[in-house]
C-alpha cells in the first residue's frame, strides 16, 4: 500500500499547539503588533484567545498563516487566505496581483528592524495614513 499523508502542512496540529508555539516563539506583545486581534493585546490569555480564534475564522485563518510562516519561513503554496468567491469566479474587490515580490529578510513583514512594514496579504508596503 502506498503511504497517504497529507499534504496539509497543519494536518494533524490542534490550534493549541500552533497558539502554543507562537506565544512560545514571539510572546503576546508581538503576536498583537504582527496580528491586530484584541484578544492577543488586552489582557492576553490562552483561554480566551482559543475561544476567540475557534469562534472566528478569519482570525484563526492569519494565525495559522504566520505559524506556517515561522515554520517554514515562507507561505506554503495552497495556504492563501480564503476569500469568498463571487459566482464569475473573482472575489468581489480583489484587484489580481502584480509582479511578486521576493521575501528578504529586509522586507519581511515579520522582520521588526525594518523600516517599512510589509502588508502580509499584499506584499506591498503600507502606505502613510493606512491602517497597520
């Protein structure tokens, strides 16, 4: 018989374990600067911040993308964000992307010594007055 794995890097990881590992490897205070979700800024928990991210899938969603982002230093392909689909088969707003921009450590969204932050889902650079 051949071995079936998954090929779903998370198979097989509970969202305790990855919570674990990224409170573990960053702490609370730069998961909230990297993630902007409350539960991880104001008094941050493990309880509540489980609760919270089984409860809301969008949030749950960029936690796993930055646990597979410091596991394996980049995006694993397959694991974009989801995004509802309209039925032409875009999703309503989403502009197509440009030319990719390689990842260095000097523009690494994750990288906290760069002067310009990154935007995780664009990879482009904020711009001034928007929202971090």
């Amino acid at each position: 018989m051949s071995d079936q794995r998954s090929k779903d890097p998370l198979h097989g990881v509970t969202l305790k374990a990855i919570l674990e590992e990224l409170v573990a490897r960053y702490g609370w205070k730069e998961m909230a600067a990297k993630i902007r979700i409350n539960c991880f800024s104001q008094d941050p928990n493990m309880k509540s911040s489980l609760t919270f991210l089984r409860k809301t899938p969008w949030a749950r969603d960029k936690v796993e993308q930055l646990y597979l982002v410091s596991i394996n230093g980049k995006l694993s392909q397959g694991t974009k964000p989801k995004s509802s689909k309209s039925p032409g088969g875009k999703a309503p707003g989403v502009k197509p992307p440009e030319a990719k921009m390689k990842r260095t450590k000097a523009n690494s969204p994750w990288d906290s010594t760069a002067s310009t932050k990154i935007n995780v889902w664009t990879g482009k650079p904020f711009e001034d007055g928007e929202e971090r």
